[in-house]
C-alpha cells in the first residue's frame, strides 16, 4: 500500500515534469506496519510497532526520505525507497510467487532453492560515484534522528535550487566506473533495510535522505563464501570485508546484461543466445538463466537492463528517524545532573 501511495503522489505532484526534474512532495505519509520486512519503519523508526507509528503522526514528526526512480531506456518503470535486488533476491522474489499459499514462509523456502542453485549472471554495471558527500558505506556511522550527514544533503539541496537553469547538471556529475564480470547479487540500498532477521540491514551505514544509495556487488564465489556473507547479516560482523563483495555509495547506476551487450555479435553467438533462452525454459536443464528480474521494493521488474537515478529528499514521512538508545546509567547520570 506504501508503495502505491508513494507512487501517486509523486506523479500528482509532477504532472508536469520529467523524471530528471522532480520536485519535493510536502505532503507527508504515515505507515502503519503491516509488510513482510517492514524495512521502512525499521530504517525510519527503528520499530515495527503500529502504535509507535501512529504516535509519530499524531505527533506530526517529519523526516525526509530519498527516492530512486527505475527507467528501461528511456521508460520510467518504477519509485524504489528501500532495495533494488538483482540475481539472488531477484530470483528470490520471482520463484516465491508460485508458492503464495504458503504466507510469508515461501520467501525462506525460495531463498534455500535459490540458494542451493548458485546461480550467477554477466553483464556491465555502470555507476556514478557519489562525490562530495559526507561519509561512506563502512564508515559504521548509522542513520539516527537529526543525522548531520542527511541535514547536510538538504542544506546543499536547498543551494542547488537556487542555481542558475543555464548550467548543465551533467558538469558536475563527475566521472563514471564500471564493474563487469560474473554476479551472484546486485543489490542497490536507499536506506539500511534493516528487519527483525537483519538487524543491521543490507548496508548498515547507508542513509535516508543524502541523495545517494549504496550499490552492492557480490561477485562469483563458492556456496560457502556466499552463505559467509549472508550469514553476515545477521551478526556484527562486516559484510563487506569480503574479497568477492563491493560496495559503492553512488548517485546514478546502469546495468545491462551481457547477452543484451552481444546483440550485434555474429550468427553463432545469436544461435548460442536463442540456446540459453530454451535451456531457462526447459526444468530439466542444469543451465544457468540468461537474466534474473529485479526485485524493487517487493515487485517484479519485467526488464533486466535499467538505469536508477537517486532524487534527494523526494518525499517526506510521519517519523522522526532512529533515536539514540541510552542506557540506565546514562539516564541515571543526567538526572543527577
């Protein structure tokens, strides 16, 4: 429901605008939890209660919240606030929709199938690095209720609307890189997603509203590397600190497949592609997928190729951020005091 809302108002409100040239939703919207994950009010509450969530809109707290918009070519697609999943949680999701009947138990019966298949995918991904932002997605520095990092990105947010409409963004966007290779996962987190089963989330250090998002790529490995970094997730260990994994705090990513990359290569590699298509239809062969799907905020993407482009601060929420917690003897002492 979060998602729809989301969606509607942003289009209402940019009726008349193109995707690079969003404008900021004043309005604001109350979640009261009720998903799977609840990631959104784990990373902008830091709790999944529905009475905590109600208190935050009666109370009328505000907190802003960056939004990624999804485009095939030149094709809006989708908003995504939370994870942008490739490979393992696209398939994940994908193969967790014929068991349905089975509630939220089907997405750990899919994540053991998909799991055990290993399967990788090729391509390109083209990202833009985040320059000039405060701090980096393993400096272990949480999102918190009035983050200076987030506070910061609005104050320059602020100054680049007042920019003359004569300079051209792409001068200042700086130089882009590129991974290629073999990917067990592609994963792209706008805040922390954090979740009872995950604690600490995707991308722990990541923010809600500074304008950038944190892309994960977890190269080819062994079922054994894999499931040490999943593992990861669930301790206090890094998740990062893995040869096989990167990460990156960008603004703009690109990612094409690489049979999409080979379209103009010769009738013989056509014929390897047309192949691979009916090996992915056939069940009894062990090939791997040419694509995997994207996995934007729980829904299917139809095109494997997309581009994202973060929009700081598109939209605003009932909450206030994760507040510090302090112990007995901390309170203790500032009673004193």
């Amino acid at each position: 429901m979060f998602s729809e809302v989301m969606h509607g108002l942003i289009a209402r409100i940019n009726q008349d605008n193109t995707t690079e040239n969003l404008i900021q939703c004043n309005f604001r919207i109350g979640i009261v939890p009720a998903g799977s994950t609840d990631c959104v009010c784990y990373a902008t509450m830091g709790i999944n209660d529905p009475v905590t969530s109600a208190l935050h809109v009666i109370v009328g707290d505000s907190q802003p919240m960056d939004v990624c918009s999804v485009h095939h070519y030149n094709t809006f697609l989708k908003y995504s606030v939370s994870l942008l999943g490739y490979g393992f949680y696209g398939d994940i999701l994908t193969d967790s929709e014929k068991y349905r009947w089975m509630g939220p138990a089907r997405y750990d019966f899919s994540g053991f199938k998909k799991f055990l298949s290993h399967h990788y995918y090729e391509g390109t991904i083209s990202y833009l690095p985040a320059v000039g932002t405060l701090g980096s997605p393993r400096d272990k520095s949480r999102c918190k209720a009035g983050c200076f990092i987030c506070f910061n990105s609005g104050e320059q947010l602020s100054k680049e609307k007042h920019r003359r409409s004569d300079i051209n963004d792409n001068d200042f966007e700086g130089e882009w890189k590129y991974a290629k290779g073999k990917f067990l996962a592609i994963n792209a987190a706008c805040m922390s997603c954090a979740c009872p089963r995950s604690p600490k989330g995707l991308s722990p250090a990541a923010h809600l509203a500074d304008g950038t998002t944190d892309l994960i790529i977890v190269r080819k490995c062994s079922r054994l590397n894999f499931l040490r970094h999943l593992l990861r997730h669930t301790n206090k260990d890094d998740q990062f600190n893995l040869s096989f994994v990167e990460v990156h705090r960008v603004k703009k990513f690109k990612f094409t497949p690489k049979h999409l990359e080979n379209e103009s290569s010769d009738i013989k590699d056509a014929g390897k592609k047309i192949f691979d298509r009916i090996c992915q239809d056939h069940s009894a062969c062990c090939c791997t997928p040419v694509n995997s799907n994207w996995n934007c905020d729980g829904e299917i993407l139809d095109h494997a190729e997309i581009e994202v482009r973060v929009h700081c601060q598109l939209i605003k929420l009932f909450a206030r951020g994760i507040e510090e917690e302090f112990t007995c003897e901390e309170i203790t002492e500032s009673c004193m005091v």
